[in-house]
C-alpha cells in the first residue's frame, strides 16, 4: 500500500511505517499532493513520523520549503530525526521535541505541545496526526486555538482520523469557533478534515 507514495515520490528505500500508528497511505497522498502542488514555505506538523518523512521529501522535489514537527515523546523525535537522516532529508525538517503540558482555552484543560521551541514562522500548512487521541477527549483541539495567529492568510489545515467520533466534535468546535473556516470532508481510510483559512 505505501509502494504507491514511495514510487510517487521517487524515493528508493522502503518506507519505515509503525503499523497503526503511520498516516495511512491514502492521508500521506493528500498531504503530498497539497504540498507538491501549492508548494508551501511553512509547514508546521502535530506528531512526527512517516508524515514528516513524506512532506520533507515533498520540499526537496519542490526545492522550497522546510517542516517543523512538534513531537511529544522524544525517542519517537530521535527516530523521526534518524529516519530523516536515513533519506538524506534532514535539511528539509525539524524536529522539535515539544513535551505535552497544560493549556487553558475556553476555561478548559488540554495537555497540548509546548510552543517554545517553534520558530516563529507564517504558518502556510498545518497537518494535525496528534496528540495520540489516548491522552484525553478531545486531544487535538488545542492545536487551532493555539496556531491560528501564526497561520498565513491564505493557509491549510490537514486533520488525520477525522472519522472518529472525538475528532469530529473537534471540526465542530472549531466550526462553531473560526466561522471563516471552510470545510470538507474527505473519505480516506481514516477519514481527514481539511480545513481552508481565509482571513482578511
Ligand atoms: C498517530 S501517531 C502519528 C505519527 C506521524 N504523524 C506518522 O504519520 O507517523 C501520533 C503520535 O503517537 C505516538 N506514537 C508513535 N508511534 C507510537 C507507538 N508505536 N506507540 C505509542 N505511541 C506512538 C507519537 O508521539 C506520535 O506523535
């Protein structure tokens, strides 16, 4: 299945996937395709992985570009940044070891990755595979609330496992919440949200 993506993407090794725990295929697809067409400065990702591996290639075909990938757990960093290195991608993604902590939005909770560490940059693509939805409800909800500023105008949102149920409510809330989003729903696997942002 991933034989697809990697003979798309030219890329000569086999693909390091963690079952279940890698964006399927037909997600990585969508990504690559966003990338490769609008060919984004700024990507910023919630997770690391087979994702990043994937958009850094992605940067190099486009010969523009770079990845900043918030990472919670930091032997699943140092693999990503192995991974990297593996394929000869390390200039074209970063990523930052940024350890869950709590933030407050709306008098609400949520363990979410701490910011210091990423760069200020205009955000042209967010791809959210993370928090694992095991932490707690509604785990990757944090990430527009906290990234909004700092996405550009005219910019992207790629949310993974947007079938489930938490996640979801997660596009409602943020329906309800950034009324200019607009939204479609795309049947993958998985299914995933995208989510376009127009600010004026
Ligand atoms: C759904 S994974 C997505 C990773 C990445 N976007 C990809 O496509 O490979 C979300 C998070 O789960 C954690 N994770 C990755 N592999 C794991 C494993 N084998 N067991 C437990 N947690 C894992 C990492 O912290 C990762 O950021």
């Amino acid at each position: 299945m991933y034989q697809s993506i990697r003979d798309k993407l030219h890329l000569e090794a086999d693909l390091p996937y963690i079952e279940h725990w890698s964006a399927a295929p037909d997600f990585l697809e969508l990504i690559s395709d966003h990338c490769l067409e609008y060919r984004p400065n700024n990507i910023v990702e919630c997770s690391s992985g087979l994702t990043t591996l994937i958009l850094a290639r992605c940067c190099q075909l486009n010969d523009k570009g770079r990845v900043l990938s918030l990472e919670n757990g930091s032997e699943y960093a140092e693999k990503t940044r192995e991974d990297l290195k593996a394929f000869g991608l390390e200039q074209y993604a970063e990523v930052i070891h940024a350890p869950l902590h709590e933030v407050i939005i709306n008098s609400r909770e949520y363990a979410w990755y701490h910011l210091e560490a990423l760069h200020a940059v205009s955000i042209d693509m967010l791809v959210i595979d993370g928090p694992s939805g095991f932490t707690q409800k509604h785990a990757r909800y944090p990430a527009i609330p906290m990234l909004y500023d700092r996405l550009s105008h005219e910019s992207v949102i790629y949310l993974d496992d947007a079938s489930r149920e938490d996640e979801k409510e997660i596009v409602e809330m943020w329906r309800k919440e950034y009324p200019s989003l607009s939204h479609a729903h795309i049947e993958t696997e998985r299914g995933c949200s995208l989510l376009s942002v127009h600010k004026t």
